[in-house]
C-alpha cells in the first residue's frame, strides 16, 4: 500500500483490521479499468465502505457515442465472502448499510443507482437509452468489471423497483450471478387490464371496514377540496413547492393525492392505524395532517416529482402504471383519468409508444425459464396485486414465491412464516455456498449497518 494510500486510512477512521492478504481492497479496485474510487467513509468494525463511480456507455448497442458516470457504493466484507449485487431501482443511498441478504450471507455489497437517476445520467441525456435492457446491460457490466476482484458467488437484490431491476438483469444476463432475492417486486404484466388492483381492494385486510373507511375519508376530502386546495397551496407558498413542470397545478395535485391515499395506507401504514382514518365529522385540520402524514402534501409538487421522472418514464413506457378504485368518487372529479404515469412527467418530453411485449417477455422468461430466483412479496402490499408467478407444480426449477402474512411493502424474508422462511434461507445460503456451519457472523445484527435508515420509495 502507498504512504498515500495508508494515510487515507488513517484520516477516514478505518480499523486496521481491515488489511487483508492478497492486496488492499483499494488497491484492486483502483486497478479496475473504468472504476473510480471517490471516497472511502468510516463503517463498522470488520467492514470498508466506498463510494464509487464506473463509466458506462449511454447506449450500450454503441458505446463509442458517448458515456457516462454511474454511481455505486460498495460494502466490503472480504474478498474471499459471497458478493451480493443490490439495487433500489433509483438512486443510491451513501450511507454505509446492509440489505437482508448480505447479512444473512454475511457478505460484501456493492449498491448500484439507476441510470438516469441524478447523478449518474449522461449529458446531453436521450431519453430513449432509458430501458430494461441498457439498464440490464449497465449491471452486467457491473459484474464483469468486480468479478475478478472476489472470488465467491454472487446474490443479486433489490426490494420493489429495485426488485423489479434485479429481475431484468437476470433476464437478459441470466449466469451473471448464482442467485436472485426480489423483494415486493410488481409484474404489470399487461398494463391495459388491472383489475387485479381493484380487486386487490375489494378484499384487503382482516377487516373490510378499513377500506370502506378509507373509502369514505377520500369522498369527504374531495368534497372539501376548496378548503383542503387553499391548505396546499398555502403549504406550497410557505415551501417554495410549485406545480408547473408536473401534475400541473394544486387541485389536480390535490386530486392526485387523494386517488392515492387507500395506495399509500395499504403500501406503508400497520393495520393498527386503520382505527385512526378520520370519519366523516373530523375537522379539514385532521383530515389534511391524516392525508399529509400518509400520502404526503410534498409528494405531488414538482419539486417531489422531479427525483422520481426516471421511474415515471419507465413505468409510461415499459413498466406499466397501476390502477386504483375512483368508482365511490366519479361524481367528485375535477381531472378524471389523470392516474397514470405520464401525467408526472413534463409536458414537453417527447414519450415513444409503450412497449406491450416487454413485461409479458419478462414474464414468461420468470415463468418458463428463470432459475435460483426467490420472490417475497407481502400480503397486504397493493403492488403485490399482480406478482410475478412461479409454477413450482412438477417444476425442477429452482425459484420460489413466498408471501408473508401481514406484512406490506416492506416484507421480507424474516416475516415469513416459519417454514417459507427456512426454505427462503436455505435457497439463499446454497446459491451463495455459504451454509450455517462455515458462516461466520450472519446471524449477528451490526446496528450502524443493519438499522441504518434507508429512504422510503413511493412513487405513484
């Protein structure tokens, strides 16, 4: 190691336990063309943590026009530990963390930001490179480039978006890694039928009466849309928020909000909070701090959309947009129709047709063809409504679908019942080719990592 290299060290607090045989972590990924080492941070003992930068190409069918930098993060455990590729679909967190399987496999962790996502968007940006495929293509890249530098297998993860993602890649680059985690992953199949959304609402919960209750605070927030709109746009005021590039003023915000309330609750909220929906005779002050608290006022103004118009492209061309209940609320709508994608983005960006084949491509490749993939999805989670499908019926393919009861949008595998989830750590453990005998620190929780707080996603 150089002076250079042993003095960063010092001044970033990292432990000297950290030194390993066969070369500094640095050091190896210094030497990774197209890698870039742009900062170490200070992490938990026994662990390095990096930010990291690799250059891309902006269309990977002609790399020789024009790259740019994707963002990545990277956990480092030890060279000779399982590597698991995690995604959120989005952006990446800087904060040093663990996702569920590295910990379980006690593993290294490399996090990668979408393309597209500020900052890792090429410049000028053409917005047609904004697919399933280049992003695919931008991960198994990602994984040719670290492959020599660890040398166990490799888990790919990501809960929602980022399930989704972890999911493309396989598609298209099916031996990349040895196995698959996708975390409440939605599969619109056929953007153009949702009624299995709708249906979803129709029997959520233990108790129908929550839904009804939702049901009934929507309505009555709509027919106070002239005190509960002033609210917003003395909140937007009083925020710098606007409503020009986007949604396009406060009341279809407003409406927008509302629509996506029940969505929300369900995605995010326990069912303990169903006792606290306001009923009709609560006051516009409750009403707002209840759709605030749940939805979010911020969420709908352009400065809230514009993190997010990568997502929103993708889901106005390939992905697909669900559809939520309005039937109980037609009577009350200013901008009906407006629940869908597009309506998020900038009314001079140019959007290509939607692609109908690529999800039902995704699709059947997960129901004929995909192997080591392990879906876990939540029971009461609204993007759940339409999951991807495993045939485990004579099928010797090794993919599983487990749904943990209770659980919403953020389930995982430790909220599974007690048999899927020793079958769902079991699979995990043999595609890393880590068993409970030789593991040596993945049942043990390390708080600065395992209970870092991440970013909530909840686009549309």
């Amino acid at each position: 190691m150089s002076l250079l290299a042993a003095s960063a060290l010092v001044l970033t607090g990292v432990p000297a336990v950290a030194q390993e045989r066969g070369g500094d972590i640095a050091d190896r990924l210094e030497d990774v063309p197209g890698l870039t080492v742009v900062e170490e941070k200070p992490t938990a003992e026994g662990f390095r943590y990096f930010v990291l930068s690799y250059e891309q190409p902006a269309d990977h069918a002609r790399p020789g026009e024009g790259v740019f930098e994707q963002r990545l993060t990277l956990l480092h455990r030890g060279l000779d530990r399982p590597t698991v590729l995690h995604t959120s679909g989005y952006g990446v967190s800087t904060t040093p963390f663990r996702s569920e399987p590295t910990r379980l496999v006690d593993g290294n962790q490399i996090s990668t930001e979408q393309r597209f996502f500020s900052p890792s968007r090429p410049d000028p940006a053409d917005w047609d490179d904004l697919n399933i495929r280049q992003a695919a293509a931008d991960h198994h890249r990602i994984v040719e480039a670290i492959n020599d530098v660890y040398t166990g297998e490799w888990i790919s993860t990501g809960a929602s978006k980022g399930g989704m993602t972890s999911v493309y890649h396989r598609r298209f680059y099916p031996d990349d890694v040895d196995g698959t985690v996708a975390y409440v992953a939605p599969n619109d199949v056929r953007d153009h039928q949702d009624r299995a959304y709708l249906e979803f609402f129709d029997t959520v919960g233990d108790d129908p009466s929550c839904q009804q209750d939702l049901e009934a605070l929507q309505r009555e927030a709509l027919e106070r849309r002239g005190e509960l709109v002033a609210h917003y746009e003395d909140l937007a005021a009083a925020n710098g928020w606007t409503f020009d590039n986007g949604i396009g003023s406060a009341d279809a915000a407003f409406e927008m909000l509302v629509l996506d309330t029940a969505w929300a609750f369900w995605q995010y909220q326990p069912t303990e909070r169903c006792a606290e929906v306001p009923g009709t005779e609560a006051s516009t002050g409750d009403i707002a701090a209840f759709l605030d608290d749940v939805a979010g006022f911020g969420f709908y103004t352009d400065q809230g959309i514009e993190p997010y118009i990568p997502y929103y492209y993708q889901a106005a061309t390939q992905l697909g947009t669900p559809s939520v209940p309005t039937d109980h609320v037609e009577d009350l709508l200013n901008h009906p129709g407006q629940f869908e994608a597009a309506t998020y983005l900038p009314d001079d960006m140019d959007l290509p047709r939607f692609d109908r084949r690529a999800m039902i491509d995704v699709d059947r490749w997960v129901r004929t063809r995909g192997t080591e993939l392990l879906f876990v999805d939540g029971e009461y989670d609204p993007w759940g409504a339409e999951p991807f499908r495993i045939n485990r019926n004579g099928d010797r393919r090794d993919a599983m679908r487990f749904v943990a009861p209770g659980a919403n949008h953020g389930a995982n595998i430790a909220a599974l019942a007690e048999q899927d989830r020793a079958e769902a750590t079991a699979a995990l453990l043999s595609w890393a080719g880590v068993d409970d005998e030789v593991r040596t620190k993945g049942d043990d929780r390390v708080p600065e990592l395992d209970d870092a707080e991440q970013e909530r996603r909840r686009p549309l």
